[in-house]
C-alpha cells in the first residue's frame, strides 16, 4: 500500500467519495436544529433535500471518507488492503474545508463521515473526532452530521465524537459471526457490538438524565417489536419502559448537548453469503430490540473483487432482494409484525414478485376477508393496502357514521391490493374468490377490473408470449415466428 502524498485536493475528493459509494446507511433525520447568529447552516428532521444517484442511492450529504487506507483485508471490500490502487487521505482541516465550501454553494446539506482504518481503530476515530470538533467549534456548522463509529477504537473517543455527531453508526457488516469470519478475518462480531451497546447506554443515560423516554422517538407512528402483532400483549415500544425517579442520572455542566440524537444505525451486506431472508430478518429483529437502532440498512452486494469465497463477477446485485427486506424492516418496526410471523424455517425466502405483506397474507387467508367497519387497529393492520395512517383514519371515521369504498380510497387505502382481503358493511368490493392462485395471479398481473371470467379457477402461471390460455386453438408455427418477428 503506498499512499500518495502528491495529489491536489481535487483528486482526492474524486477517489475518498468514490471509495463511500458503497456505504448506503446515510439518511438524514431525526433531528431538529435551528440556525443561530454567528453560526453556519441548520438541520432540520424533515428539511433535508435529497437528491439521488442512477442506482437510487441517496446522495445529498457530503458522503465521504477521511481515508481509503485500512490495515484490514476484507474480501468484499473494495479498499481491502491488498487490492492495488491509489490511496489517499484528508487532513481534518480539508475535509472542514470542503464541507463549508459545499454547504455555501448549497451543493449539501450535510456530512457522512466514514473512514477505512488507518494505522489503527483509535488513532483513525481521533482524526475525525478532530474534523467533527473543528466544524462545530471553529467553523460553527450546525448542519447534519453522520459519523461512523470504528469497532476497537478507545471508548472515550467514541464518546467524545457522540456529543459533535447527529447520529453515529457501526457496520454490522455479515449477518453473522461464521460470515463474518469467512469473509473479513480481521473483525469479530463482539468487537461490533461493543461500541454499539456503548452508544445504545450513553444515549439512555443522557435521555433519562433529561427526564425523557430512554426510547428513541418516531415520527411514523407507533413503533412496535416488544411483542407480535398476534399476541395480546402487544405493547408499544414507547410504552414499555417506565422510567424510575432513582434510576434518573445528572449530567455534567459540560455535557448539556445531547449525544447522538438522531439515533444509531447499522448496516449488513447481503447476497455476499448464504443467509436466507428468514436469517437476515431474525439479525434485524435482535439488532431492533437490544441495541434500539434507528434503522438497520441492507446492502445488495456488488461484486468487486474475484474471489473463491464471493460470488462470480457477473452476478448481478440482488436489488429486488433488498427492497423486499426494506419491506419487511417496516412491518417490524412499525406493524407490529415479527420474523417469525412473516417467514419459517420451511418457507425462508420472500417470494419477489409480491411485497412481503401480499406474501403473509396469501399464505393466511383463512384469516379474511376482514369486516373493517368492526375490525380492531391491529387486525387492520394486517390488511395489504391499509397502513397505519389509513388505518387510524378508518378507526376514527366509523365512529361518526358509514363507510364505504369510495371513502377508504380517500383515506389512502390502496384498494388495488385492500379489495382482494376486505368487506365493508358485509359485501366485497367485487364478487372476488378467497383463492391463493387467483389472487396472487391479480396481484402480479395487476388486473384493473375482476370478472367472472377470470374465476376461481383460473391458476398461477408464468405471462409467455405464447400463452394460448384464452385461443380457441393453439398458435401455429407460423404465428409464434410472427411473435419473434414483430408481426402481430
């Protein structure tokens, strides 16, 4: 690894944000933050402005790293050490530089801060601790700042860049320590959890010394995950935890700013190893309820570097994989569902051509259609089409008068998926059979209109150019050569 020294400021952005692109857990939000005399920038939960890259990641912080360096020799990495390439670091007053700049032109709004490790954890976490201290303390930026966390690093320092950050995250990686192993030897999965649970007790302990919920607050809705949607149970997150007068604590005079108050996230790769969605979403739920994380991101693997352990270079990112466990995520966090009501060890995988929702409901329809005029706010929830606006809206519509299905699509139930899983005042939007292949085969042709025709009957089979379904007789040659042609 031989670091260039001689590259203009220019050519190293161009290779340290280039080296970030990988990294997807960089949403910004969660925290409020007004602008003040003598001071530079804002950040507001909602006022973030985001613009997106081709592949559909999200681009509006400065995403960067303090150096593409790192002493570790992960096999999926693309900064692994013995990959040959140009490496280059910032100095904390030229990443601070940059930044300001950026924000005056209005090119960002805010900074992701990673980093690969150079020399090592401790050493690499004081350098951004010193950038995090020079915008905030010199330059005065109030703007939003994400900071990655470096597993191994001295516990002071991590605390130390918790009060400059918004939010700070530490990268899970692999779903698992055996994957973990495999594929990046140098890291440990308890040297990942270590500064996880630390931030997880050092934003507790400020929360409760403030006389606040030690749960992170949401902006969506009620959050769930302390008990399943189909217990009895089922409690809110933010009501599970009563917070007693001795357990509060008192702060510093000089540690009135809060720490990490956007929360923490963590992200996993997935499709580098064989973990089926059942394990991926079982990882997510445990990170959920020990560590309380904000947001667990998924990263579809992009093949970089040829290895025996990885999949082929030409295999394609698993993108619709991820979006259907981005799915998943929301009906953890905010549905009240869990990973074993969504997957089994029999049935691991979420089927692509449906939302893991559609999928749920398909495998239980015994459970429907429901009656929403009577239906409890959990049972509605269940509903593909009814989310947990909508829902509320509908618990407290009926209570002043009727409703019908004119009225739930104002509401903003989806009725192209609701219609096939509901009755309103006892009758279904169409006479439409409780039937897994007919239903599904709806739901993935997307059919506007139900009719008779296309009945209980009917079963679930791949759209061809050939389907001769509905033909009094089946396409001759002629006519299928007439298909490849073009002359229909």
């Amino acid at each position: 690894m031989n670091p260039s020294t001689k590259l203009t400021l220019e050519e190293k952005l161009n290779i340290l944000s280039d080296a970030a692109k990988y990294d997807v857990a960089c949403t910004s939000s969660g925290v409020n933050r007004k602008g003040k005399s003598q001071s530079l920038g804002n950040s507001c939960a909602s006022g973030i402005c985001h613009s997106f890259s081709a592949d559909g990641r999200c681009i509006s912080l400065l995403k960067v790293l303090l150096s593409n360096e790192c002493i570790y020799d992960c096999k999926y990495c693309l900064n692994r050490r013995s990959n040959d390439k140009p490496r280059t670091s910032f100095t904390p007053q030229e990443l601070c530089n940059i930044t300001i700049e950026f924000y005056k032109r209005n090119y960002i709004e805010g900074l992701f801060l990673s980093s690969g490790v150079l020399k090592n954890p401790t050493y690499t976490m004081e350098l951004m601790y010193e950038t995090l201290y020079l915008l905030r303390n010199k330059y005065h930026f109030r703007g939003y700042i994400h900071a990655k966390a470096v597993p191994g690093a001295d516990a002071a320092i991590i605390e130390e860049v918790g009060y400059l950050a918004d939010r700070m995250s530490v990268n899970m990686e692999l779903p698992t320590a055996d994957s973990l192993h495999t594929l990046a030897p140098g890291k440990t999965h308890e040297a990942i959890l270590k500064p996880m649970k630390q931030i997880q007790n050092q934003i507790v302990s400020h929360r409760l010394a403030l006389g606040q919920s030690p749960s992170m607050e949401r902006h969506y809705g009620t959050r769930y995950l302390s008990g399943s949607i189909f217990s009895k149970s089922m409690t809110p997150l933010e009501d599970r935890a009563s917070v007693e007068n001795q357990n509060r604590k008192t702060l510093p005079a000089s540690r009135t700013s809060p720490f990490v108050p956007a929360g923490q996230s963590t992200q996993m790769i997935i499709g580098a190893t064989p973990e089926n969605d059942y394990e991926l979403l079982k990882v997510t739920q445990t990170m959920y309820q020990q560590f309380d994380l904000k947001r667990v991101f998924f990263s579809a693997y992009v093949p970089l570097n040829q290895d025996s352990a990885l999949p082929s270079l030409d295999t394609a990112p698993p993108l619709l994989r991820e979006h259907r466990l981005y799915q998943a995520d929301w009906l953890l966090r905010y549905y009240g569902f869990h990973a074993e009501d969504l997957l089994s060890h029999t049935r691991p995988n979420f089927n692509l051509l449906l939302d893991p929702k559609c999928d749920w409901a398909l495998g239980h329809l015994e459970l429907f259609p429901i009656e929403v005029l009577s239906a409890s706010y959990s049972d509605l929830l269940k509903v593909p089409g009814i989310g947990t606006k909508s829902a509320w809206r509908i618990i407290q519509a009926r209570r002043s008068g009727s409703l019908d299905f004119t009225s739930l699509k104002r509401m903003g139930v989806v009725l192209k998926r609701a219609q096939y899983f509901i009755t309103c005042n006892g009758r279904m939007l169409y006479r439409i059979p409780i039937e897994e292949n007919f239903i599904t085969r709806q739901l993935t042709y997307g059919d506007s209109l139900i009719s008779k025709e296309f009945g209980a009957s009917s079963t679930y089979q791949q759209l061809s150019l050939f389907d001769d379904g509905f033909l009094p007789a089946p396409p001759t040659v002629e006519d299928q050569q007439k298909t490849l042609s073009g002359q229909l």
